[in-house]
C-alpha cells in the first residue's frame, strides 16, 4: 500500500521498542504512522482528559512513577485476564504492568486486581521524562497507519479486491511475531485488540464483529459478574442523553433505554 505512510519501525531513541515509540512524549517525531493526533503539551494543554487521563489512570501500585514521567498515579486503569491472554511473551505491543498485581480481578476497587497498562509514558525516546510531571507531553493518535492495514485485511474478508493478509503480517512483523498464511474474522479483531489497545477502538471493534453484548465473548465482570456473562442486545448501541432530548423532542430514546425525561 503506497500512500505517503508506512509502519515505525526503527526505533529513533533506542531506548524504547519502534512500537512505544508511538506512545511517548515525543511520538510528534513518528509522523511516519501516526496521521492525525491529538496535540498534548505538558505546559500548554493541561487538562484531565485524553493521554494525561490514560497515563495517570493507569498508574498505581508498586509502578515506578519515575519510569513513567509523572508525579503520582490515580490507580484505576487494569486489564481483564481475557484481554491480557491474547499477547504472547514476545510481542512487542505487551507492555502490561504485572509485578505485585494479580492477574484476576477479584475486586474491581482493587488496583492490584489486574494487570495494569505501560502503553503511555511520558517519558521522550531518549529515556529522559517529559516537560513537566502533572501533565503529560504524549499526543493521542486518533489514526494511525496500522489501522489502515488491518482495515485493509478486514475489507479483504469481507470481499474485497485487496491484498489484506500482507497488511495485516506487516502488522504482525513488526510486533516481532510470524506472519500468518490465511487470516479469519477472529484474527483481525485479535490483532486489532492487541493493536489498538487504549486507542478507542475496542467497545466499537467488538460490536461491528458481533462480540460486544452476547455470550461469544465474555470477560471478568461484563454484565456485572465475576466470570462475565452476555448482556442485552440494545446495549451495543448508547443511550441518547438527556440533555439532548430535552434539546430536540424529536430525537426517540433508543430502544432498551428508559423514555422518561
């Protein structure tokens, strides 16, 4: 696929992975991947939302704050044991926190119930930390050239003239895992969750595959249980907030959702 972009996939500081690269405090260097992004500035956008929220969010524990580049976690971000199973050892995209955290989420309350997230840092790709340790220096990618290759195999099995399956071992290639000689509906949505983790991607993926709400795929306390469980069908989509009906009395609630203002 020739369109001006292409996978990172050398590292430029050497110090972390060319996939981390991505993720850091000055991942505003890959615009060889990363299309459109989220500018985030530790001097200039201090807010609470977009890579400030997943960086300290997923901070608790016994984490290292200094390896991160901030000043404190808020310890509420962690993976389910499902999620986490879909990586190997070896792939370069498990960046999980997993000392002094058990794997299963007895207690959602708990950080330490759960493996935790290392995707975000803000720390540069020398190893030094970002401008300042309340707010973070690292953009949100919002599109990425990754995607656009596992869109390509995607579209591939859905009957498109189009070479998906090199796209997607592109992918795989440089997460330093074998390439694969066919590829299933199941594998590109794996690959896209390991991936596209914490880039927005996962509640959507699992609906349009038709594993968000029902029982093919379950994970610890989906449907409010333990083990995890299916959930009703009309909770694939969102409601309509409040604030919006009251706004427009044409808009309906959707289906499953209370009607009342």
């Amino acid at each position: 696929m020739d369109d001006g972009y292409s996978l990172h996939t050398t590292s430029v500081g050497g110090v972390y992975s060319a996939y981390q690269e991505l993720f850091i405090a000055d991942n505003n260097q890959c615009t060889d991947e990363i299309i459109f992004a989220i500018e985030q500035d530790g001097v200039n956008t201090t807010s609470y939302g977009a890579t400030n929220y997943l960086i300290f969010a997923s901070t608790g524990g016994t984490m290292d704050v200094s390896q991160i580049g901030i000043s404190s976690g808020w310890g509420g971000l962690r993976t389910t044991p499902e999620f986490y199973d879909k990586f190997s050892s070896n792939d370069a995209r498990n960046l999980f926190y997993t000392s002094g955290q058990q794997k299963d989420i007895d207690d959602v309350g708990d950080f330490t119930n759960g493996y935790a997230f290392m995707k975000y840092l803000n720390m540069k790709s020398d190893g030094t930390p970002g401008q300042e340790s309340g707010f973070v220096d690292t953009d949100f990618p919002m599109m990425r050239y990754a995607d656009v290759l596992l869109m390509a195999a995607e579209c591939q099995l859905n009957g498109a003239s189009i070479d998906g399956l090199s796209a997607y071992n592109q992918v795989r290639q440089r997460a330093g895992l074998s390439t694969a000689s066919s590829i299933t509906a199941q594998d590109v949505l794996d690959e896209r969750g390991r991936e596209l983790y914490q880039e927005c991607w996962r509640r959507n993926d699992l609906v349009r595959f038709g594993q968000f709400a029902n029982g093919s795929y379950v994970w610890q306390w989906k449907g409010g249980t333990k083990d995890g469980t299916s959930v009703d069908s009309y909770r694939n989509l969102f409601p309509i907030p409040d604030s919006d009906r009251l706004a427009n009395s044409n808009l309906v609630q959707n289906s499953g959702y209370s009607s009342a203002k």
